[in-house]
C-alpha cells in the first residue's frame, strides 16, 4: 500500500471525522491541530464535538493504535488539509474578500516534513485558484522538490483539491457513501488522490482540474443558498399578506416538478453562509443573482428582531401594569441548523446577542447540544426554566427536542421555523 500514514491538518468538523474514516481502516494517521485542548481530548479517545457514531469510531481507533493527534505535523504520505476558509472583516456594503491565511498557514507547517513521492490534497472550501496558489507556496517553501505548478509538469509532490460535501449529523455515513469531486494540478495527482480516498469511500471518485472542483463546491452551496433565499423571502411577503408560508410551501411542493425549501431566521454554517461570497468576489460584475440571495439571508435575522419588537409591543398591550423590564424573552436554539453544536456563522446566536442588546428584561437561551457558552450576555439554561418563566419565546432551530414543546396560554411565540405550525 502506497499510504503507510496520513496526516490530517485540522481537527475540526470535517478534519476529525475524516482522519477517524482513515484510521477505521487500520491505516496509521496522524491528526493535527494547534488546539493543545483538541488534542489531548483526541488522544483521551474522546472527542470536542457532537457528530452521531463519531465518539465511537475515535474512542476505538485511539485505543487501537491508528489515531493520534499532535500540534506539529510529521513525516506521512499524504496530507489532508482541513482548515478553516473564513472571509476577511470589511465595511458594511463591501464584498466581503477570502481569508486564505489558514490554508497557507498549514501549507507551510507542513513543508518542512515533506518528502518526494508524498500527496498534497486541500480539503477546505475555497475560491478558485487556492489549489494553484498552494503549490506556489509550497514551491517557495521547498525549492528542493519539484511542485506541480501545470498538467505538463514532471513533480516530486501531487496536489489536488477534493472539497468535503457532508451534512452535519451524517458526516459518517456521507464520507463513505457520498461521491467526491477530485480536480489535480495534473492527471497524475488525481490518480494518486482517488486511490487514497477509495480506502474508504464507497461512492464514485470523478476527476476533473483543481479550478473546475473548487468551483463545484461553491456552485453547490450557492445554488442552495439561493433557494434559501427564496423561502426566507417568501416568508416575508407571506407575513405582510397574512398568509401561512408553510401551508402555502406545503401547497405549492404538491406540485411535481416544485420543492421549495423551508424558510428559518437565515443561514449559517461554515459553507452556505460563506461560500457564496467567493464565487461573488472572483466575478462581482456577473454575480447578481448569487450577490442578492446571500443579501437576503444575511439579513432575515433583522426582520426576526423585528417581529420580536412586535411581540413586545403586544405583550405590553395585554399587560398594561408591566413594563420592559418585566418580560422574560427565551431563545431556543442557537446552532445553526438542526439537531447539532456547530454555532459557526449561526443566524440564531446572532439573533440571541441582539436581543441581549436591545432587551432590558430577562433572557434565556435554550441549547441543548451545548454546556457552555464564551459569551457573557447570553444566559444558557433548560427548556424547563425557560418554559416556566417566559412571556415570549422565540424558536430559532428545529431541534427534535422543541418539537412537542407547549407553550403557556400567556406566552408569545415567534416560530421562524415552522415547528409549532
């Protein structure tokens, strides 16, 4: 086998399950993360995050032998990189612009321990050219190595790009069953990445240039933000006309070629809520369509304050004795989708913090896939607390275990994803 020991640069939500995927199959990895934290869970056998079936297969391959996670990458045969691709802060009404400086960082952790024969792959989602723009780097880093840089190049080194598309609480059974976009800096690299992936992937491997797959993901994500995008403005209008968006989604999906998604308080996630703006930076001029439905998420968590707004109001009406500062408001949900812990880019804790900032009374906030919290204005409780003392609760996510929840015949509600309907 050509791929003794892999290495995994980033143990985060895609790193960990994948460096578990390999090592399920008694094959030597190598995790790496600059989170001492991360790592000494990791080699407890334990894990940071929620993912069903995860915590076993770790616990399992740690104990075993086949798992290991450091701070400093070493000698392997293949590196994945599995980093954060965030986008740089920039003035309100400005394209926000790929933040490459995680990706670069790992490319030049991982320089120093490579050698000839070794496999380059980035996972993380990125805009086109980062592929290209690794092997720059790694050129640079190592003059020594001959870097793939066109299909025609002799290399020392292969480099592809083959972007994770799993969906978080099936990361498990998604890498294994789910096909995967391969695109090489040269047909060669694609060979050496679709025989590393099929150690365990059960799905087709299709290769393509790196340009093409890292443009794949973000047509992926892009094409479902925009279907987002429809229902959330969809949710809007049907508030102003009084109609019931989610009878009204329910009518129209009778339609056999018509499936239009379920609207929520906006979109979040390290993808759907990112990915589209690379693909608007690279082309702003012809990017319209993509550009105005990532407007229109990103600023559905507004006109949930302002229904909250509304309810106050209201709730004032009804208790002409009380003031502001009487009402309790809970939160429930502050992942960004379902039945998870992932908080990245979280449309409900972005909501949570702005009602802690415009709300004199007391809030609570219900998480149940989370123990703590880092920010200081939001106070975490049970459903039961929350229940108890609310006057107004705001669903945020459809998590299994607000579904049956029933309110007080004096509490408010505000459902922004159609679970009490």
């Amino acid at each position: 086998m050509s791929f003794e020991t892999i290495s995994v640069v980033g143990l985060g939500y895609i790193g960990l399950p994948t460096a578990a995927m390999f090592a399920s199959r008694k094959i030597k990895v190598i995790g790496v993360d600059v989170n001492l934290d991360t790592v000494e869970t990791i080699n407890r056998g334990e894990i940071h995050i929620v993912e069903p079936e995860l915590d076993m297969i770790v616990h399992a391959t740690v104990m075993e032998g086949y798992l290991k996670a450091v701070v400093e990458p070493e000698p392997a045969d293949a590196f994945l990189i599995a980093v954060p691709t965030p986008f740089m802060q920039c003035e309100e009404g400005q394209t926000p612009q790929p933040d490459l400086r995680y990706i670069e960082s790992a490319c030049k952790s991982i320089a120093p321990v490579l050698k000839k024969g070794d496999l380059v792959v980035l996972e993380s989602t990125s805009p086109v050219g980062t592929t290209q723009q690794i092997s720059e780097w790694l050129a640079e880093a190592r003059p020594d190595l001959l870097i793939p840089r066109g299909e025609n190049d002799e290399a020392d080194i292969n480099i592809s790009h083959c972007p994770e598309r799993v969906l978080p609480g099936h990361v498990v059974r998604e890498l294994v069953e789910n096909d995967r976009v391969i695109g090489g800096i040269t047909s060669k690299c694609c060979e050496r990445s679709i025989e590393l992936y099929k150690i365990f992937v059960k799905g087709d491997c299709i290769s393509t240039n790196a340009r093409t797959a890292e443009m794949a993901k973000l047509t992926e994500n892009s094409c479902r933000d925009v279907q987002i995008a429809f229902a959330n403005e969809l949710s809007i209008i049907c508030d102003k006309l009084d109609i019931n968006v989610w009878e009204l989604i329910s009518l129209a999906n009778r339609h056999p070629r018509i499936n239009i998604l379920k609207p929520g308080p906006g979109v979040g996630g390290h993808c759907i809520a990112v990915d589209p703006w690379f693909i608007v930076s690279s082309a702003p001029e012809s990017a319209k369509l993509i550009k105005t439905a990532r407007e229109v998420n990103d600023l559905k968590p507004d006109w949930v304050i302002e229904k909250l707004k509304i309810a106050i109001a209201e709730f004032l009406l009804r208790n002409p004795s009380k003031t502001s500062s009487d009402i309790t408001i809970a939160c429930y949900g502050l992942a960004f989708k379902p039945n998870i812990d992932d908080l990245r880019e979280s449309p409900a804790l972005k909501i949570s913090k702005s009602i802690s900032e415009i709300h004199i009374g007391k809030l609570l906030v219900v998480e149940p896939n989370i123990s703590e919290l880092e920010s200081n204005s939001l106070n975490l409780v049970d459903a039961e607390q929350a229940h108890e003392e609310e006057d107004i609760r705001v669903i945020l996510v459809a998590h299994d275990q607000f579904k049956n929840m029933k309110a007080k015949n004096t509490t408010i509600t505000i459902d922004t994803v159609g679970i009490t309907l």
